[in-house]
C-alpha cells in the first residue's frame, strides 16, 4: 500500500472478555464483514505466535501497529523491562513492523488511576527515571530493528502536555518518536492539533484515533472519578466524529508523506460494538488521507 493505511484495536472486544481466540475470533470476523482489513498486532494468550500470522490471514487481516506496555519508574527493573522490550519487538518485527508503540502503565490503585487526566502526583526525578527506562528499552527495540514511538496515555507516568514535550525533547529523535492517541491528549486538557504540529516530525508508525465527549470529561474532571468509572460506556470516549476534538486540525497536523496506521481505538463505545466500528470507519473513509492497495 502506498500512503497511510486505515486499521483497527479490537480493544472495546477483549478488554471485556478477554484477550483470547474465542473472543478475538469473533470479533475479528465481525470487524472484516465491516470491510477492516488490518488490525493492532497482538498474539491472543491461547494462541502460539508463530501461528498468528496465518490466524490473522484466515479472517483476511494484516498485523498492523503495536503496542509495549511498561512501568519504568523503577530504576532497578530497567534492565528487566529492556529485556521485555527487546523480545516484544523482536516479535513484532517477524510480524513484518517497523514501529512500535511504548507506553506506561500505573496499576489501578495508585492515584494517577484515582485521580486521572491532571498528572496527579507529578514528581520530575521519577520522570527523568521514566525516561531513562524508556530510552534503555527504546534501544533494545532499535536492536531488533523497531523504532519505538512514544503514546501517551491517561492514568500513565506520561500523561500531561509537560510530560509528553519532557520525554520528546529528552530522548534522541533517532530513538524515540511519536505513536500519539487524540483522545487520552483531549481528555488530559491539550489542544491536541498544537501539539501534534510541534512534534509533526517525530510522528511515525501510526496513531490510535479516537473522540471524546467534553461534557464528560467535564464531569469527571468535577466529581473527582477515577478512570475506570470516568470511561464507562457513553461517557468520555467517543466514537471519531462523534465527539468534541477537532480531528481534521490533528490529520492536518501529520506530516507530509506519512504512511504510518490511522487506528481507531475506542476503548468503550458508546455505541454497541458493531454500531461503533461500522460508524467509526464510515468516518475514517471520508475524512482520513488514506493509500491505495
């Protein structure tokens, strides 16, 4: 394919019943019925990885942008999560990627999930040790021949608009570029286009796309909601088009030759499943730049 590809996070599938072959199957045979031709390249738990591939093709799926989640504020674990970086992407790389998605995870009792979206607890030596970790795996990655690019995400030691530009301008370009999420941006109060135009060269290997609804963010910023409670269905995420974020300013803000994945990723739906990626595409097909075959 020439120019950016349109694919698909089953996500708002398996994070309800698991990341496995009974429900990703389905929901893989649903989403192609759809006309979803790739998907987030990721080996269900009861599945061997060198059958993925062939699995992915009986549904007439290609592996598309992935995702590295770790913690890094333990200085002690970087060597540990390096580790697990290098073989995720060693992985990913047989799966024919280029790019990789790196993001931070906070387990859901810790105040950034209590209190999210406000870079609740902000401690600048624990995010020059983010960075520190997230470099030593980005170079892991590099050795594997995938490029990390940095995703932020709400709930995550990478959270705020400070946070993002620290670690960009922190870590080589060379080593680190940008996987962003327009709705975790959104919901942590950037003006996502501007951004996105700042760090325009750093973009590569794709984006998650998603909306959001301001009033709920509104609500849950107000009532003090904790993460799992501020994104139940209906009430932050959104599906693209339907919601608040200004998402022909953020694909005008990609630079000019791009040809990673525009993914769309919708968490939650407020919509059923199927509704929600039928409705998510529709828009994608209008408004994204996409390639051709």
């Amino acid at each position: 394919m020439t120019g950016p590809r349109l694919a698909v996070n089953p996500i708002a599938y398996w994070l309800v019943d698991g990341r496995n072959t009974r429900t990703l199957g389905p929901a893989l045979t649903e989403l192609a019925e759809l006309g979803y031709n790739a998907v987030k390249a990721d080996v269900p738990d009861d599945l061997e990885a060198d059958k993925y591939l062939s699995w992915l093709e009986s549904f007439g799926m290609a592996p598309a942008l992935s995702l590295f989640a770790g913690t890094w504020d333990d200085k002690a674990r970087h060597a540990e999560q390096a580790e697990a970086a290098r073989v995720f992407a060693a992985r990913q790389a047989g799966f024919g990627q280029t790019h990789c998605m790196v993001s931070t995870t906070v387990p859901r009792d810790q105040p950034r999930q209590l209190r999210p979206a406000v870079g609740t607890d902000f401690d600048a030596d624990r995010l020059q040790v983010v960075i520190d970790g997230v470099t030593a795996s980005a170079a892991a990655m590099q050795a594997e021949g995938v490029t990390a690019v940095l995703h932020s995400h709400v709930g995550g030691w990478i959270e705020t608009e400070q946070e993002i530009r620290t670690v960009l301008d922190g870590v080589d370009p060379d080593l680190l570029g940008f996987g962003p999420d327009t709705g975790h941006m959104a919901w942590a109060g950037m003006d996502v286009p501007a951004v996105l135009r700042d760090y325009s060269d750093r973009i590569a290997g794709g984006t998650h796309l998603k909306d959001t609804f301001a009033d709920g963010i509104a609500v849950a910023k107000a009532d003090g909601l904790p993460y799992k409670e501020a994104t139940l269905p209906g009430r932050i995420w959104a599906e693209p088009g339907r919601g608040q974020i200004d998402l022909a300013a953020c694909v005008a803000a990609f630079p000019a030759g791009f040809t990673g994945d525009f993914m769309i990723e919708v968490d939650v739906p407020s919509l059923p499943n199927r509704e929600c990626h039928k409705v998510a595409r529709e828009w994608a097909l209008a408004n994204l730049p996409l390639g051709t075959p």
